[in-house]
C-alpha cells in the first residue's frame, strides 16, 4: 500500500474507498493482512485523478468513462465533459467535512459511514464538493424524518439507490454518444445534454411518484374485502 501511494500520489484511505465502490479492482490476497497491487491499479488511479484534477468528473462518471464503451464519450465528443461541468456545477465550492457534520449533528464516524453509503468521497484535504454536501444534508434529513437503522433503513438502503443511479447513468450516456453521434456538433450536443439532464430529472420524479401511488393502490384494492 505504502508504494502504491507513492506511484499514485493517493492516499490509502482513498484507495480503499475506490475498490469498496468498484472503481478500482481488488488486490491479490497471500493472506488477510497482505495485499499486492500491480501495474494496473497505478495505472487506474493515475486515470482517476486525472480525470477529476483536469477534467473536474464525478466518481459515477469516471466509472462510465473506464469502462471500455464509456470512452468513447470523450473521443467523439472531447470537450463535452467539460463544457457540461461548466454548465451544471457552476458552484465548485469545496465545504470542510467536519465543518458539516458539526452542523448536521453528526459524529465523524456516523458522518463516514453516511457519506460512504451515498457514493460521497472526502478529498485528501479533507473537503466535499456542493453536491456532495447537499446529498448529505439529503441523508441527514431523512434519518431526522424517522427513515433509521432502528427501523430498518440501513446504509444499505442508500447504496441500492447509488448502485441504480450508476447502472442508469452508464445506460443513458452509452444512448445519448450512440444516437447523435456525427448527427450533431459538440455545441449542440452539450445545448441537449444541459437542458435533457434538467428534463429527465423531473421526469423520473413524475414517474416514481405516479409508479408509487400505483403500488399504494394495488395494495388498498388487494386487500380490501369490502370491494
């Protein structure tokens, strides 16, 4: 661990963190407390941090982009990264970790674990991005509402919801590439991606409350013996 620091410039906290995640490919194990790491996962995280230092990409996308279709995002449309971020993450204020969980109430471990759970990642300076902050405020709020581990709403309820927006997200950018690409300009294809991201969220939002009162009904109908 200590050479693949030094190699990568990342720090084992961080390391850990990716192959927890499944951005970076576990070690070979001689044993429980021995771990060797290869080229490859130099490699990987030399493609990881240069992707977020010079490209400013979000984990979920740097996921899509590894994989061997999601690089063809940068090589039909190169600047379309970019131009995006520019777009939708205007706010590129860094916020102190500890600083928020002081706010939100939390203890740094219950911090952690919360932060891990949403696909939230602290940067070696100890900082989260604006969003990665608000998601937390999200999580804190819901545990605030009553969703808690007492009653069964545990971490790995949020990673279900992670895991669902990454598959979603890597089905979506492989679409928009195979569909306009050489059909359109960078231009006009980053014009479809800002307004098409606004768009879809608020159609997903419309579709999970109106796929949620279907199941609500079902439930009322099915066991209802009154008819």
């Amino acid at each position: 661990m200590r050479e693949l620091e030094r190699l990568s410039g990342v720090g084992r906290e961080t390391v850990r963190y990716y192959i927890r995640e499944g951005l970076l490919p576990e070690p070979a194990r001689a044993s429980r407390n021995s771990a060797s790491y290869s080229d490859a996962h130099v490699a990987r995280l030399r493609a990881i941090k240069r992707l977020q230092e010079e490209r400013f990409l979000p984990l979920s996308l740097i996921r899509t982009l590894l994989d061997s279709d999601g690089a063809d995002t940068l090589r039909v449309f190169p600047q379309l990264d970019a131009v995006l971020r520019a777009r939708l993450d205007r706010d590129d204020a860094r916020v102190p970790a500890d600083s928020l969980f002081a706010e939100l109430g939390l203890e740094r471990a219950a911090g952690l674990d919360t932060l891990a759970a949403g696909g939230c990642a602290i940067a070696d300076d100890g900082t989260l991005s604006a969003r990665d902050a608000a998601i937390l405020h999200v999580l804190a709020g819901l545990e605030t509402t009553g969703f808690t581990a007492e009653r069964g709403f545990t971490p790995d309820m949020v990673r279900f919801y992670v895991a669902f927006i990454d598959r979603l997200t890597s089905a979506e950018v492989k679409l928009f590439v195979g569909q306009i690409a050489g059909r359109v300009g960078a231009e006009e294809a980053a014009d479809m991606a800002e307004r098409g991201v606004a768009a879809i969220n608020e159609l997903l939002g419309l579709l999970r409350t109106r796929a949620l009162l279907a199941k609500l009904a079902a439930r009322r109908y099915g066991t209802d013996d009154s008819g």
